[in-house]
C-alpha cells in the first residue's frame, strides 16, 4: 500500500514519535556494523540517529513514499524510494532497522522471516509496530467509517494491521534464525497531548492516512468534525488540559 503522506503533520508530534525509535535501537548490541539499513525512514530526522550511533557504518536509509523520501533528502539523508517488500539484507547488512511500517504490509511475517534468515552472521533485526488497534483512537474512527452515513464514501474503510502479540513474533524469529538471541516486548506510552483535538491530530498524521487519500478537503473536513467529540469523550482532558494518550506498540529485536 503506498500513501500520500505529509511530513509536517507527521512530525507535529516528533519527540513522542521517537521515543520508541530510542527504545528499539537501544536494544540493538552491536559495536561496528558495516552497513545499517533504515527501511521507511519517513522524513529521515531518525536516521542520523543510526549514523551518529555507528559514525563508521554505512548508513541506507528507504521510503515508498516521494513526500517522505523529498523530506528526507531535504535533511540530509541520502534516502532511496523503495518498498520494503522488495528488501534484501546483503552480505554486509548488519543492521536492519524498521521502526512503525510493517503494519502497513499485511505479509509482514513473511518479511520478517525471510529478512532473519538472510542476515549475516551477527546481523541485528529490530522492527517496531503499533499494537493499537483494539483501543479508541482505532475502534472510533473504524466504526464510523463502517456507519451508512461514511460506507459509501470510504467503502474500505479502516485497514486492519494484524500486528501479532510479542509472543508471535518471538517464535517466528526464533524458527527463521536458530540460535539467534530474540528479544521481544510491547510498552504502553503515554502521551501528554494539548488542544482541541489532540488524539484526532495524532491519527490524521498516521492512522488515517489511508482514509484521507479516498476524500476531498471537504469530506475530510467533515471526517475529522464527526470524530472530535467521539475523541474526546474517550480521551478527556484533565483539569490542567492535558489529555494522557495511551500508545502501545510491540518490539521484535533478533541479534547474534
């Protein structure tokens, strides 16, 4: 699935949306990688984490999307625009990095699986996916979207992820690479959001990005007004304003 995305919204929330990069790369154990691989690295302002990370490797860096990809470039990145379907590790690859994309790819497993296998001896996999489909900020807009008043213009509606639990993704590595060291887990972060839509602003940068790409301005418009009070009842703010945004997100780190 290839989206139209926007940088800026997307970075509108950058310093929460990296903590889980920093906790996925934290795990990864390696001193000097040859080469480390960014697969969707959105507007690249993660990227130079790894090469500040590992200054001697070789650091390649891909998006599907040209937004991102025209982003990333304009930081500094060198970025390619590529699907990570279409990803090989090659025989220098000793990082593969890829933080909140596989639930965009429903065969993801089957990534995963044939990335671990290829890896070279010592090669490190960290992948990081949202695991928040069961909660209000995805169940919310799914069943509005599925009402007579939005089938008919989102006809798709809300794309399920079929992100796993850790568990699931601790046997498939574990089967793909005998005698790796798998590591997986999920956390919950919360988010101190502010505004009037916090949570709508959250997912109109992410999660509905499919949905934004079948409407025109107006239809999105209205989209994000029929949701607002939804969002808001199941997140409300606190007496200081604050609304504290529960995210889950589930980790799969395999190294040597």
């Amino acid at each position: 699935m290839t989206l139209t995305w926007d940088p800026a919204l997307y970075r509108r929330h950058d310093d929460h949306r990296a903590r889980p990069f920093l906790d996925l790369v934290a795990r990864i154990g390696t001193p000097g990688p040859r080469e480390v691989v960014d697969l969707g690295c959105g507007p690249g302002h993660l990227t130079g984490l790894l090469a500040q990370r590992w200054p001697h490797a070789r650091v390649r860096a891909s998006d599907a999307s040209p937004d991102m990809v025209a982003a990333a470039r304009e930081n500094g990145v060198a970025a390619e625009l590529a699907d990570v379907r279409d990803f090989a590790p090659g025989p220098e690859t000793d990082v593969v990095v890829s933080n909140a994309v596989l639930h965009w790819v429903p065969e993801h497993r089957e990534l995963l699986a044939r990335w671990a296998a290829d890896l070279p001896a010592g090669g490190w996999l960290a992948v990081q996916v949202p695991g928040n489909e069961r909660s209000p900020s995805h169940t919310i807009p799914r069943d509005l979207l599925a009402s007579p008043a939005w089938a008919a213009l989102v006809p798709d509606g809300l794309p399920g992820y079929g992100v796993g639990e850790p568990a699931d993704y601790a046997r498939l590595l574990a089967v793909a690479r005998p005698g790796g060291v798998v590591d997986c887990w999920e956390t919950t972060y919360l988010h101190p959001l502010t505004g009037d839509d916090p949570v709508g602003d959250w997912i109109a940068g992410t999660t509905l990005r499919p949905v934004r790409d079948v409407l025109d301005d107006a239809g999105w418009e209205r989209l994000r007004a029929d949701l607002a009070p939804r969002l808001r009842d199941a997140y409300p703010p606190d007496d200081a304003g604050v609304t504290w945004f529960g995210f889950r997100r589930v980790f799969a780190v395999l190294g040597a």
